[in-house]
C-alpha cells in the first residue's frame, strides 16, 4: 500500500507496535557500523516486556535473554535515563548507540523491553536534524502514548545472515519470518502479509455481485528438484525431495536456495501448476489416477473430501513460501 502522507504512514506505524506487533523499517540510505540506527530496523513496543522473549526467539531466532536498545528523542532522554549533571538536557549525547546509560528507577516498570537485568540500556538518541524520518515517527509513538522511544534491533533474521541491505535483501527477509513480522515499511510503502485467497482460487468470490473466474496456481519459476533416498538398517526407506527456484522471491542462494518439500504429493502438485490447470483439475486428475489402483473406493465422499482437503492445504503452503502464486 502507497502512503504517501508521512503522519498517515507513523500512525499505522505506531498502531502496529502499540498492539504487540513488531514491524520492519528499510529507509532511506543504508548504514555503516555495529548498530542499526533506524534505516534498516526492526522496532517494537519498549512497554511489552514479553517482546524480548518473542523477538529472540520467534524473530531472530537466538537465545532468549538477549538485550534491546532504545531509540530515544534526544530531547526527552534525560527524563529517562541518568545522563549525568553537566549535559544539557538536548543534548545528542548517543546519535549511535554507542552509550550504555542507567534508566531512571521511576521509569524502568514503564519501558521493561529495553531495561536491561542490571537497570542499564544501551541508548540511541536521535534528533531532527540528523534523522527527521526516524525523529518523527518516535514523536508519534509518543503523542500516543508518552513514551518517546522504540525498541530498536538490526533487520536481520535469518541464520548467518548480516543486515539487510537492498529491497530485494528486505523482501526475502521480511516474507521468511511468518508469524512474527508482519510489516514492512520501505519509504512510502506499507507491505503486509497476504493471506491466500482461497476462494478466488475456487472461483467462489465475487465483486460488485458478479462471481470472478476462478484463477489457476502458477510456480514463481523455472525449478529444480532433487529427491534422496535414506535405507536404514531395517530397510526403511525415507525419501526426502527439495527444490531450488532462483525465481522465488524467498530464494536464498547462500545454501544453494534449496527448500524442503512436504511431500511427494506437494512436489507432484508443484509440478502442474502452470497457470493452465485449476484446482478442480488437479483434484481430477488425482481421482482418475486413484481409480485405476482403489476402484469404486474413490466414489466415497470423504475420501474425496479428504483428497480436496490435501490439495488445498499443499497449495496454501506452496503460496506461503512463494513457490506459486494466484
């Protein structure tokens, strides 16, 4: 979604991160240095100290008891933190989070997600002229609701892999952490996740009274599979097939862009979806070919119910990874 009103844009923001939801920021130009200093963020509610938790380990996928900093305004810092006696209380006294301060005791129940164990924090501050964009969303996080800082960690999610650094880099990232981000925010651009819409898929939707054509699943690209074998010693076999499309938008080439495959049936249906073939073509075909090896087995309703149900759920799971789309 294009929001190119900025009040608009840090209030849908902040509405985010007031509700418990952690949100992905990629502005403007990248950063050199240890920290991320709100160009290419994840941010959060410093209020909800079950955010640690969830972040480590659902977003980041790292121990559970790392710390997060704060990006503060810079004018409102001193109230927060012991700054010390001779600064002034505008003063920029940590533009890159390079500063670990004591957060005042009257405050630390208040901002619990960005206090560390010991009552530190390693604070950012930042100020309007250094950073007017990243300065005015934190100002409407604080009309809203009198905190004037963020939780702030480097937008980087997956194994290994440093800090995003190109749209591309972003995209990849922000769809592999399902269930945990689910926004994005590049300059005037609000990206949410997509749920799979079924029923345009099953021709059961309708606009302006009129139902819509069916669409058909068709793969993100060329792709290609490889399938092992694994005999153990009581000569059990389990088969494994993966799939590399360089096309997919969650392509990682790092590991050769494998993904793992469910099954051979999800393989199988991956390999049809060609933007030709309807759901109800597919399961049509798998009901021809049941036929011939389980007979009038394959009239029975819930078997059929059953085969639509593994179908549908295979390519909602394909859609999600970003191996088809519709």
């Amino acid at each position: 979604e294009l929001v190119t009103r900025d009040d608009a844009r840090y209030e849908m923001m902040s509405t985010e991160i007031e509700s418990g939801g952690v949100i992905a920021w990629y502005q403007g130009r990248s950063e050199m240095g240890p920290r991320a200093l709100g160009h290419r963020s994840i941010l959060a509610d410093p209020r909800k100290k079950g955010l640690v938790r969830f972040i480590n380990e659902s977003v980041k996928k790292r121990e559970s008891f790392r710390p997060f900093a704060p990006s503060a305004l810079s004018e409102e810092a001193a109230n927060w933190f012991d700054l010390g006696d001779d600064l002034d209380d505008n003063s920029n006294i940590s533009p890159f989070m390079s500063m670990t301060a004591l957060v005042k005791e009257d405050k630390r129940d208040l901002i619990p997600a960005v206090t560390h164990v010991d009552g530190s924090s390693r604070l950012q501050t930042v100020t309007k002229e250094a950073e007017p964009a990243y300065h005015e969303f934190i100002s409407t996080f604080f009309k809203r609701t009198g905190v004037p800082m963020v939780l702030n960690t480097s937008f980087n999610t997956l194994p290994s892999e440093p800090i995003v650094e190109t749209p591309r880099d972003a995209i990849r990232t922000f769809l592999c952490s399902m269930g945990s981000i689910e926004m994005l925010v590049m300059g005037e651009y609000i990206i949410t996740r997509k749920d799979a819409d079924v029923r345009r898929l099953l021709g059961e939707k309708s606009k302006g009274g009129v139902l819509l054509p069916a669409t058909n699943p068709k793969r993100a690209g060329p792709a290609q599979y490889e399938t092992k074998f694994l005999i153990s010693d009581n000569d059990d076999v389990q088969t494994t097939t993966r799939i590399s499309m360089p096309d997919r938008p969650m392509h990682d080439e790092r590991d050769g862009g494998w993904y793992e495959l469910l099954d051979d049936l999800e393989g199988e249906i991956l390999g049809v979806c060609d933007g030709k073939v309807s759901v109800n073509d597919i399961v049509n075909q798998y009901l021809v070919s049941s036929q011939a090896q389980m007979g009038d087995e394959v009239e029975n309703q819930e078997y059929q119910e059953i085969l639509f149900g593994n179908i549908l759920r295979r390519l909602i799971r394909l859609y999600e990874h970003s191996l088809i789309k519709w």
